[in-house]
C-alpha cells in the first residue's frame, strides 16, 4: 500500500492513494465536494480484497492537496486526473465518480481517458451531469439561488454548513426513522475541514453550471449510472434520469429510498451492484 503526491503542469500537489498489485486492473475513485479520498474508505478496503488496484486522489483544493485559488473548475480537475493516470501509466481502469467527482469522470472520461485508451469502464454515483443548474434549456434543474445560498452559508460560517449538510439531506439523516451516524457525520465534517475554503468556493459553481451533455454524448465506453430516488443533493429527474439517456452505452439502476450518500450508507449493496458491473 502507499499513498504519495504528484506535482501538476501548473505546480499543484495532488495527493493520492494507490494500493494493490500493479498488475491488477486499476480502479479510480472520484469523490465529492467538499470531502476527500477518505471518502471512498468502504469501497477501497472492500475492492482491494477483491484483487483490485485501488487509487483515489484528493481533489485540488481538497483533502491533502493543494488549497489552490485557480484551476478550481472541471476542465482542470480533468486535466488533473489525466495526468495522475499517466504518471501511473493506468490502462483499461474503471473510473467511478460520486456527485461531483461525477463530473470530473465524464469530462476527463470524455476529453482525456477514451481517447488516450485508458479507460475500460465508468460508473456515476449520484452525479452532477448533465448540468444541474436551472435554465432555459434546463427547466427541470435547480434555481441558480439554491447554489447562492450555498455560497452565502460556506462565506459566513463553513464549519457549521458543514456539519448541517451531513446532518441533513446527504445521508438522509432528515428523515423519519433515518439511522443515524455520529460518526458518519463528524467524517464528513473533518473531510470537508481539511481543504481550502476559497477552492471550495470555487467549486460550487464547477458542480452545479458546468454542462457535461456534449462529454455525455461523446462516451462509448460502459457507463453504470447508479442513484438513490429520494437524493435531496442532486435530486435524481435532471440528473441520472437525463445522463443514462445521453450515454451510448449507459445503464441506469435506482435505489429506492435511498439518499445521497448511499455509498456510505448502504456500502454493501453498493459494492456488490459495483462489482457486478466491473466482471460483467
């Protein structure tokens, strides 16, 4: 096992881990805003077991990384990811991203790893495309208003967002009957503690406006796009919904009842529905 740095074409560290036999098929684990590769803990230990190389980084801005007030946007984290895979030299590697690292897999999936040949498969885990935000020709999406709000809370008080988010609707501990994590919700709060705030500022803007439809398109590889139906984050009808139609060659599986944070919560079922679709 190890976990190391690269240094960026434009001097930024990239944190990253990269655990299991170099000759096993590589998978690469994209995580969310604001968290880090920490939050991948369940499927990492569960996949290496499995014979599977497991690499996740930490975003720019994120984690370990650099707390980075430029390139916080989608054509650099892909960019960023590019690079990580060449210095790895991965080939036919499965690349699953969860809500915005569900961005960052389409647009480096898309621009960089299908035709580079790097890639063998992709999955979307509660994930951003095709584009979030509400617009003309996105009517069913989310008023720009609602990501102000977020801008506004992180500005005036990040440590309390970011306990209120994980209390709430990412894991569905809102709801009634909901089991809740103590200690589910303090890791998210120290995942998101650890990056830089202006990166995380910048973020939000990256996860919610950025418009994935033309990488979408352009994907022929396998693409698993996996959804809990009562995600409060990225609500699943202008989401998963809308993407698994734009994939050549998509497949779309929805859990009912499930939240946001399913990967957390319910590990088990989503490992064993993610294993499947890599031996398929």
């Amino acid at each position: 096992m190890s976990s190391s740095y690269i240094t960026t074409s434009d001097g930024t560290q990239i944190y990253f881990k990269d655990w299991g036999s170099k000759d096993a098929q590589p998978i690469v684990f994209h995580h969310g805003w604001p968290l880090s590769s920490d939050d991948w803990d369940a499927q990492m230990l569960f996949f290496l077991d499995q014979g599977y190389r497991v690499i996740a980084h930490d975003r720019r801005g994120h984690g370990r990384s650099s707390q980075t007030d430029t390139g916080n946007e989608m054509d650099t984290y892909a960019a960023d990811v590019a690079e990580l895979a060449a210095h790895l030299d991965l080939k036919e590697a499965i690349h699953v991203g969860h809500s915005t690292g569900g961005g960052e897999v389409t647009r480096y999936v898309a621009k960089f790893g299908q035709p580079q040949g790097r890639v063998a498969k992709a999955v979307l885990i509660g994930a951003v495309p095709p584009v979030m935000v509400q617009s003309d020709s996105n009517p069913g999406g989310l008023p720009l208003s609602v990501f102000d709000g977020f801008r506004t809370a992180q500005a005036a008080n990040r440590a309390q967002f970011f306990l209120d988010i994980p209390t709430g609707p990412f894991y569905g501990y809102n709801r009634d009957g909901a089991k809740v994590s103590e200690g589910v919700i303090r890791n998210w709060w120290r995942q998101g503690m650890m990056g830089g705030t202006k990166s995380h500022y910048d973020c939000i803007k990256a996860f919610s406006e950025t418009d994935f439809t033309e990488d979408l398109k352009a994907i022929d590889l396998p693409v698993l796009v996996m959804h809990g139906d009562d995600d409060q984050i990225v609500p699943i009808a202008d989401s998963a919904m809308l993407s698994s139609k734009l994939l050549k060659n998509g497949t779309l599986k929805v859990y009912e009842g499930l939240p946001h944070g399913m990967a957390t919560t319910h590990a088990d079922v989503i490992n064993a529905d993610l294993l499947a679709f890599f031996k398929a």
